[in-house]
C-alpha cells in the first residue's frame, strides 16, 4: 500500500521554497538548524514527500532523531512498516553505520562505497514511483563534528559527492548552528557549504513568509555582523597590545634579575676586599703583633679604596631609584669645566693604568651642576678604563662646538660597542660587551644620559678614526657663561 501523505497536519509551519520537498534527485543539499524540533518537521516533509510518492526514503541518524521522525511520519499518515517492508524505507543508527567504514579516525573510501553503495542501490530498486528516486538524510557528519573531527566530516561529504557520480540520490545532511558559535568558525562553515549544492539557513531565517520580512533580516545580519568584525578587530587590537605589554613585562622581570646578579656580583666585590682587610687586622692582634707603619698605610688605603668602590655603588642605585621615580633633581651654578675634569684625574686616575691625554683651553664656564656633572666626567671615564687594553690612551677633549655650545669627548682604543648597539647602551642594565671581567650593572651611561638631560644636552657614541669608542656630551648654548681659551 503507498501512503500519502498529509500537507495540513496542525502546528506545522506554512509551505515555502525553502522546504526540501523541493529538492531534486541529484541535489546534495545541509541544514543548519538551531532546534531539533524544526529539524524533524522539515526531514518529516522530505522523506515523507518521497515515500509517499512511492520513491524510497534513507535515513541514518541518532536514535533520537530517528524516534522523533517517525512520530512525525506517522502523523503524516505515512505507515513506515509498510514502506519498510516494501525495502522503500531504512533507518539505520549513525554511530553504528560510522563504524563500518572509519579506519584510525578518517573514512576509508572503499568500504564507503560499498556500504554506502549497495544501500542506495537496493532502495533504489525498490522505489516504484513514476520515476523512482531515493531521498537520503545523513547525520553521520554532524557526528563526527560533536566528537572534534571536522577533516573525517568534509571527507565523508566528499565521498557522498563520489557516490553521486555512480549512483541516482538526493542527499541531505544537518549540522546543528551551536557547532560554529566561535569566532573561528566562519571557515569551518565555509568548508561544509562548498561541499553541497544547495544551503538552508536555520529556521530564523527560513520561517519568515514575505519577501520584505527576509530583506530586512538580512540587512539587520549584515549590520550584526560588521559590527561584529569591528569588535573583533578592537579585541585583536586589545590582545596584541597586551600581549606587548606581557612580553615589555617579561623582559622587564629578565633584566631586574639579571640586574640583580650583576649588582650583588658588584657589591661583593668591594665587600670582600673590605673583609679580607678587616681579616687581616684581626688576625695580627690575635697574634699581638704590631703592624708596620707601610702595613697600617696599604690596610688603610685598601680601606678607603674599597669603601670608595661601595659608596659609588651605593651611590648608583639610589640615583637609578631616583630616576625612575622622576625625583632626580640638579642644582646648576656657574662651574669651571676644565677645573672640574683636572680634579676628577687628579684625584681618581693619578698612576692608573691608561695613559690620560685631556685638551681644553684654560678655562671653559658653563652652569651645571656640579656634582651630578662630576658624575658624568666620572662615568665615562670609567667606562674607557674599563673597556680600553693597560697602557693604552684615553683622550679627554672639551671645547666650545659650531653652535656655541659646549662639546666634551672620551676616546678610548678599546674593544668598541657594535653600531646596532650604540643607542642601546644607554638604556638601565644594558651590557653592549658579555666579558664577565667587564660586565657592570649597567647603570653608568643611563645615569649619564638623564643627568645630561636634565642639564639640556644629549649624549651619543661616534666612531672614531681608529678602533675603540668615542662618547660625546654636548651641552646647549644655555648652559655656557664664559668662556676662555
């Protein structure tokens, strides 16, 4: 017996072009779906309308779907039993017609057309409609998409269009929309889409009746989804600005604790010669013994030495805290330069071990601070000590420039600093040179520069003629009160 089938069943939705009864033998048609309920009405419509026209019907589904259609059918006044007893009908459960042909996670193609193959064409045998078709449901695919395998679903859709090539069949797979709610998901969906031959929207979209009704909802989904883009974009803009803020964060961590190592490798230095010091004098009164008038000189030098070392440390890393802070403050009054370089020789570099070669004139005047200059005198000095081969020269050169301003150079013939490097040196515990016998704290030449800042002028590295490192300190016009050569 053929059933018919029943249009005017209440509470189902009216007729529209989007109803797969209009799909035709060849089509391989995907619903995206928001509600199970929608879902089985429209399937009930498209296997109904084939059974009833005496065609055959496939579906493969879950267990619940393929419950909640043939409720569905049967209000339709279709008697499933007889269709399947006709071979016009199956049902078979997803999961288990999956396990048939997956091999290792992917679909093996030749089981797939084998399985798949043979029962098309014993329900296309049984069809006895004017022209016998076979309409197929297929929700292997969504399967495979809940359990996180979208390759194993594009490649079952790919084989379905394989088996289109042999065999006569429409085609229609589902997908619920709750699988693409992510941002990510547009090409996933993209993928699916490519596949078919024709895309149902969900029912939000299809239950409208009038044409003015889909143009609006269109324009109002264009409009959500620009807006989403923008949201996007701003988040993106958001994240990469955090994520530069995390990495300007970890590099900050990195440097403090190299800075810490380096500076309490620093401070033991002094510490220890301190100590060893100390030792020494204890050791001679345990042993009441009376030192020498040279012993107690070179004890007490070492100790002024050392004390002298600690202090600048000291001295480095409260300025450095100062700095940070915005509290580093100078106090200009009208100094002589050249007086000002001669002292800082004379009392620090008196038989050091560079030779010292300073040309100025007799006198040069400026306003500047003059401790926090003797600072900078001092620093970089230090720093062509430090990086300069023993007996090597160190030249001082100070003098008015072109602009009036003031020009102070220290040349060393050192090992140099590398040109992708010259700025970098001045920034806080940056090292240009990994010499462990040359590694500081990496605080000289930042303090330099903020100081030379705070006075109005800048501080560079040039090249100079010949190997080595030249730091130059220019000084504006501002700052000078006289001048004499």
């Amino acid at each position: 017996m053929t059933a018919t089938v029943n249009p005017g069943i209440a509470g189902t939705p009216p007729a529209s072009p989007m109803f797969w009864e209009d799909l035709d033998s060849h089509g391989h048609s995907v619903q995206f779906y928001e509600d199970d309920s929608y879902l089985l009405d429209g399937l009930s419509r498209f296997i109904g309308s084939a059974l009833g026209s005496g065609d055959a019907g496939i579906v493969i589904a879950t267990e619940e779907h393929r419950t909640g259609l043939a409720k569905r059918l049967k209000a339709r006044g279709l008697d499933t039993s007889v269709a399947g007893a006709q071979g016009r009908y199956v049902s078979f459960d997803a999961a288990e017609t999956l396990a048939q042909f997956m091999r290792d996670g992917q679909p093996d193609a030749s089981r797939f057309t084998q399985v798949l193959g043979n029962l098309i064409t014993r329900a296309a045998a049984a069809a006895s409609g004017a022209h016998p078709r076979v309409a197929a449901f297929g929700e292997m695919v969504a399967l495979l998409w809940a359990e996180g395998n979208p390759a194993a679903a594009i490649r079952v859709e790919q084989l379905w269009n394989e088996l289109a090539e042999t065999h006569t069949f429409s085609l229609h797979c589902a997908y619920p929309m709750r699988f693409f709610a992510r941002e990510g998901d547009s090409e996933p969906i993209e993928l699916v889409c490519a596949e078919h031959s024709r895309v149902l929207p969900t029912e939000s979209y299809t239950s409208l009746v009038t044409e003015n009704e889909r143009m609006r909802t269109i324009a109002l989904l264009q409009q959500k989804a620009q807006a989403l883009e923008a949201e996007i974009e701003e988040r993106k803009a958001i994240e990469q600005e955090l994520e530069h803020r995390e990495a300007e964060l970890r590099d900050a961590v990195a440097s403090r604790d190299e800075f810490l190592s380096v500076a309490a490798h620093e401070l033991r230095t002094p510490l220890t010669g301190l100590r060893l010091v100390a030792q020494l004098l204890v050791r001679e009164k345990e042993r009441n013994r009376e030192l020498t008038a040279n012993q107690l000189q070179s004890a007490l030098s070492a100790l002024d030495s050392q004390t002298e070392k600690l202090n600048q440390l000291v001295a480095r890393l409260l300025d450095r805290a100062q700095i940070e802070a915005g509290k580093l403050r100078i106090q200009p009054t009208p100094t002589d330069l050249v007086s000002l370089v001669s002292s800082v020789l004379d009392e620090r570099y008196q038989g050091d071990r560079n030779r010292f070669v300073f040309n100025a004139p007799d006198h040069i005047e400026a306003v500047v601070d003059p401790i926090r200059f003797e600072q900078v005198i001092s620093n970089l000095l230090a720093n062509a000590v430090k990086f300069s081969p023993p007996g090597s020269a160190v030249m001082i050169d100070l003098s008015h420039n072109s602009g009036g301003g003031i020009r102070l150079a220290v040349t060393d013939h050192g090992v140099g600093i590398p040109a992708d490097q010259r700025e970098a040196v001045f920034e806080r515990f940056h090292q240009a040179h990994s010499d462990p016998h040359r590694v500081g704290m990496g605080l000289g030449l930042y303090i330099t520069r903020e100081i030379v800042r705070l006075h109005g002028g800048t501080v560079c590295v040039e090249e100079p003629e010949h190997p080595g490192t030249r730091i130059v300190v220019t000084l504006p016009p501002s700052g000078c009160v006289s001048a004499a050569a």
